[in-house]
C-alpha cells in the first residue's frame, strides 16, 4: 500500500491553469495511477489515469485535450496538469493507486484502493 497527498488546488479564473501533484510515500512503478474528482452532491467520476511505467495514458472525454497527467519516477509523484479551466472542473479532486502486475488502468473508483485526502480546485466565471 502506498500513502497519498494531493496538492496545488486553489481559486483560479475560467482559462487559467493549475498543476495538481500526488505526492506518494513509495515508489508507484507497480501502481496503476488515476485522478477523479467529485462536486458536492454529485458522484466521484474518473479524471486521468496512467497504468504502469511506460503505460497507457486515458482522460474522460469532458478534459481530453486540456488536462495532462504525468509521472515523476525520482520524486514518486503524479502530476495532473489543468489547462484552460472551466467552471464545471470546479470540485475537490482526488489521486488514487492501485497495485497491479499488469498495465490495468480502471476508470471505476471502486477499483482502486489507496486514496488521497482530496484538493480544493474552484474556477470562477
């Protein structure tokens, strides 16, 4: 099991961007990654996700094209880069891991379980 901490939310303008990072206590190269976020009263819904070194990358239709995730081996931390922001990515976003000894990348939160604490990302209009 790996420890997981999200940072870099924060209050933006619609257009701007921010990079969220996911800062794990261990290595992740044995670790589907993923990011999904929830608004209140609404469900958490996949993001991005990354399967294992040199995997496979996926993004839900509604960021494909503007957010971008990444992967810092040394520094054992995952990366969601948020570029033109609109006010419907307003939520509190999520990093999750999952041990996996193949290239498994799951878009069901169920899926996976080892879960951060969460960041704030609010776009105004």
């Amino acid at each position: 099991q790996v420890q997981l901490v999200e940072s870099g939310g924060g209050l933006v303008q619609a257009g701007d961007s921010l990079r969220l990072s996911c800062a794990a206590s261990g290595s992740t190269s044995l670790y589907a990654m993923g990011w999904f976020r929830q608004a209140p009263g609404k469900e958490r819904v996949f993001v991005a996700g990354r399967s294992r070194t040199a995997g496979i990358t996926f993004y839900a239709d509604s960021v494909k094209g503007r957010f971008t995730i990444s992967r810092d081996s040394a520094l054992n931390t995952v990366y969601l880069q948020m570029d033109s922001l609109k006010p419907e990515d307003t939520a509190v976003y999520y990093c999750a891991a999952k041990r996996t000894l193949t290239l498994w990348l799951g878009v069901r939160s169920t899926e996976y379980d080892n879960w951060g604490q969460g960041t704030q990302v609010t776009v105004s209009s």
